[in-house]
C-alpha cells in the first residue's frame, strides 16, 4: 500500500493521539498543558501558537471520537464517524511545501485551531485507508492487558501487535517458556 509521507505522518499522529487515552493501567497522556504542547512538538504540527485548557479539552474530545473510528465495526460505520470529524473541522484543503518537505495538501483552514487541525488532517489520513478498502488495518493490540492503536502497513496484513519489540516479543518468550516448562516436565 503506497502511502504519501504527510499522509503517513498523520497517521502516526492519529495512532500517537488515540494512545494517549487512560486506559486500565496508562494513565491520560494529555492530561494538562504541557502534554499537548509535547505532543504538537513530537508531531510537527505546523501552524500552532499558544495553547490552553481550551485547545486540551477540545483534542481530548476529538481523540475519543478517532479512538470510535478504529473500533467502527465496519467501513460504513468509520466514513461516518469521519466525515463527522472532518466537517466540523472545516476543511480547507490547500498544497504547500514547508519545513523542508515537498509538496503536500494541509486540510485544515489557516488559523484552526489545534483541535480542528489534527481533525482534518488526521481525519483524511484515516479517510484515504477507509477509501482505500484498508478499514482492517485500523487495529488494536492484541497483546493481553495493551490495546493501544495502530495501523497495520504490513503486506499482507498480518501485524497483530501494537510494537513487536515490546508485546509480541513478550508473548513469544511466554509461549517459549510455557513450551518449556511443558517439555521438562
């Protein structure tokens, strides 16, 4: 699957947005402030000033609707819940090259805020996999006790764990070890 890399920034922004949700045992990753203000640095999120309680309430509020799209049942239930996201983002598609990568289109309309920002870009980034026929790669871990999100780009479509390093090599040395213990005895 050929993804444009401002398409594949936004995707990593959507995963990294919707696994900042509290969950049983993580705490809320954008809890005040300063998480949000880390987050827009760790992603680029280009034409964002000054935040506020404001602007964290309304990220929150879009991450929980981006945490819906990727438990949508089905393809038809995700372009609803998006085209939601992305109206009332009130998307402004436009092409611009800045900060050293070549041309690419900004969804959101100048001066939006963060919230509606994320909104529109992260919502057509999302958009184009449901376009795409790729809804089934919008995922959650399947790593007992994780669950965050991400989106499978594997080729056949195979990936079963958010971080292969962390949840699938941590139940592969667990079945290994079961293995084991079965075998000795």
């Amino acid at each position: 699957m050929l993804i444009p890399h401002d398409t594949r920034v936004a995707l990593d922004a959507v995963v990294d947005l919707v696994n900042t949700a509290p969950e049983d045992d993580r705490e809320d990753g954008l809890a005040d402030v300063a998480a949000l203000e880390e987050f827009v640095r760790r992603h680029n999120v280009s034409g964002v000033d000054r935040l506020g309680p404001r602007d964290l309430r309304a990220v929150q509020g879009i991450r929980d609707r981006f945490a819906e799209v990727f438990a949508a049942p089905d393809s038809r239930s995700a372009a609803g819940l998006i085209n939601e996201l992305v109206a009332a983002a009130g998307t402004t598609p436009q092409l611009t090259d800045h900060d050293g990568y070549d041309w690419h289109v900004h969804y959101f309309a100048p001066g939006a805020s963060v919230a509606d920002h994320l909104a529109a870009d992260c919502g057509m980034a999302l958009a184009f996999i449901v376009v795409a026929g790729e809804k089934e790669r919008l995922r959650r871990c399947e790593a007992p006790g994780c669950g965050r999100a991400f989106v499978d780009l594997s080729r056949n479509r195979s990936r079963r764990y958010c971080d292969s390093r962390t949840c699938g090599n941590r139940l592969h040395v667990a079945a290994y070890r079961a293995r084991r213990r079965e075998a000795a005895g």
